[in-house]
C-alpha cells in the first residue's frame, strides 16, 4: 500500500513546478488529486504564467499512474471560484484529506522604499490571502472526512529576510503565523497544520533571468551557472539548490501517518541555509 493510499488531496498551483510534483509524488503514493491553477499571466510577476497546456500535462502525468484528478482552472484570489473547484473534486472523488497550498508568485525585487503599491497588494492577496482562502474552502471538507493535514509552502523568506523582497519575505512570513494559528484551531479535529519552507527550488519561479540578476547584480547579462555560484553561498550543503521532489517528499511525510503527531511546525527544506 502506499502512504496515502485511498486519500485525496488538493493542490493549489499545479500546473507545473512544485505543484506538479506534489500531484505525482502524492499520486505516486495513493492518493487522488483535486488540482487548480490560475494558468494566466500575473501583473507584477517576474516569470510566464503556467498554461491550461500545463495544467493538462499534470492530469495526463496523474493519470499515467492509474490515479483520479479533477483539474480546474482557478484563481487563489477568487474564494467563489477556489470553493466551486474544491467542492466539485470531493463531489467526484468522495472526500478531502489533504491540502498543498502551494500556490504563489515571486514578484519583482525593488528596495520596500521604492516597491509600486499594487505589486505589494498582488504579492499578499496570492501568497498569503490565497493561502487562507484556501484553508476557508478546504477546512469544511476536512473536517468531514474525520481530519487531515494541511501543508503551507512558505520559504526561507518565512524565516529570515531578503533585500529587495520586502513584499514576498512578508508574505511568507504571514504564512508562519497563518500556520500556527491553524494548528491551535484545528488540533481538536485532528487536522494538522504545517509549513515547509525550501531554499532556492529548480523551478521556473527561481530560474529565470530576474532573480539571476537579483543574486548577481555585478553582471550585465548573468547566466544560470553565474547564478549558481552566487546560490551556492546561501546554502550550508555545498548546492546552489534543490529539487521539487525534495520538498514534495516533505509534502508527502506530512500528509501521512507517519507525521501523525505533528502538526505547528515550520519545516525547513533548505540545504541548511536556515542555519548558516
């Protein structure tokens, strides 16, 4: 048996990245998928959106290992549409017990001083508003099902900051707090509440000429491997980054039994560079 077979899970942002490895690490497991994704462009994003090709591609990967998705095209920012999606996978797939809120964007980096006002109110209605919305939908369903685990992606931006990301260390910042109050209100249900938080993942939100530039400011055009040396630097193991299945194996321990017991706690993934 695998370790979550028979459960269901939603994802939030999976279309690609570590969304989508979530859905087939969990699927991989036993689990069923409930998956949406915005798949359109974000003002003030910093990288290409995610497409409904992409979003296909996850249920085509999902259902490569004889799993159930119900994909949908959704928004975070959208409670209607975030509950319509949810409600309509436990319709079809018969409960809930899972939840990745895994959705969120990287933004553009600019001094707090000198940050547009609408990039600051996209960042915290995607990466910390949605995150509750997607707790407000999900949490009914739950508590149905007897319990379950909810696991927020924050960062290592949730717990220590970074020049120039005043808005996205501040919203993966709110998630640690979102978390454990979660975890207060929720322990009596039996539903757990925790928070990983990665380093740098290869992923698009990371590997992408903007944030190369962030991390190498010296160069005019600086590459992935200019960026690789600098990235290096942050970590305690000698990597420039993770993996998604990394922090999808994260995911996977604290949707199962396994973590039974635990629930409060901020998880770093990060190569060590929360303790450097």
């Amino acid at each position: 048996m695998g370790r979550v077979d028979g459960k269901v899970a939603f994802i939030t942002g999976a279309a690609r990245g570590q969304g989508r490895s979530h859905a087939m690490r969990l699927a991989e497991e036993g689990a069923d998928i409930i998956a949406i994704d915005i798949c359109e462009p974000v003002p003030s994003n910093n990288i290409p959106p995610a497409t409904e090709e992409d979003l296909a591609e996850t249920v085509r990967q999902v259902e490569a290992l004889d799993r159930r998705i119900v994909a949908t095209k959704a928004d975070v920012r959208d409670f209607d549409a975030l509950k319509a999606a949810v409600d309509a996978g436990v319709a079809e797939l018969g409960r809930l017990d899972i939840v990745a809120a895994n959705a969120g964007i990287a933004g553009m980096p600019a001094q707090a001083v000198d940050l547009p006002e609408d990039h600051w109110s996209t960042m915290i209605d995607i990466n910390l508003s949605g995150v509750w919305r997607t707790a407000k939908a999900t949490i009914p369903h739950l508590k149905a099902a007897g319990g379950g685990s909810i696991i927020i992606t924050s960062s290592d931006a949730g717990l220590f900051a970074y020049p120039n990301l005043s808005h996205y260390v501040s919203a993966k910042h709110g998630l640690v707090g979102l978390m454990r109050t979660l975890a207060l209100e929720l322990a009596g249900d039996r539903i757990r509440v925790n928070s990983v938080h990665p380093t740098t993942v290869a992923t698009e939100m990371v590997l992408n000429d903007t944030i190369y530039r962030l991390f190498r400011p010296d160069l005019e055009n600086p590459t992935r491997e200019d960026f690789a040396s600098a990235a290096i630097a942050m970590n305690a193991l000698p990597i420039p980054w993770v993996e998604p299945v990394d922090i999808s194996n994260a995911v996977l321990w604290l949707a199962s039994d396994e973590s039974r017991y635990v629930t409060g706690v901020p998880l770093p993934v990060d190569a060590g560079a929360a303790v450097k």
